[in-house]
C-alpha cells in the first residue's frame, strides 16, 4: 500500500500539523484525512500545494508499506 508520510515529513521539519492545515485550503476534516492516510484519493492540486509548502519533491511525500494501515 503506497502512503502519505507527511506527519513523518512535518516532525523532520520541526512543524505542527497546526502549522500545515494553515497554510492548505481544505476543512480540516479532509485535512485531517489526509494526513492520517484515512482516504483512498488526493487531489493533484493537494499534492503540489503539499510539496511547496513543504519545500519536497511530490515523491518523498510517499512511502510504500507491506500492510494497510490499520484504520482507528
């Protein structure tokens, strides 16, 4: 299963989810969504707002695991 790994990306960085959700133009229910993997499709336009405003090319957003996640 391929994932997002931007709460792993926004602790390299020293910022807050918080901090993130500010800068994106989403309620914070698909924020949140998204960034705990709990959706199965993101937006393009999501993914390049994602990349500059963490300063990451598109591909280090992503890692591939062997298992899903587990969904709480």
């Amino acid at each position: 299963m391929v994932q997002l790994r931007v709460l792993d990306i926004l602790k390299e960085q020293n910022h807050t989810k918080y901090w993130l959700y500010k800068q994106m133009n989403l309620s914070y229910q698909n924020f949140n969504r998204m960034v705990t993997n709990q959706t199965s499709s993101i937006r393009f336009e999501n993914l390049d707002a994602l990349s500059r405003i963490l300063d990451c090319p598109i591909g280090d957003l992503f890692e591939k695991t062997d298992f899903p996640e587990q969904k709480p």
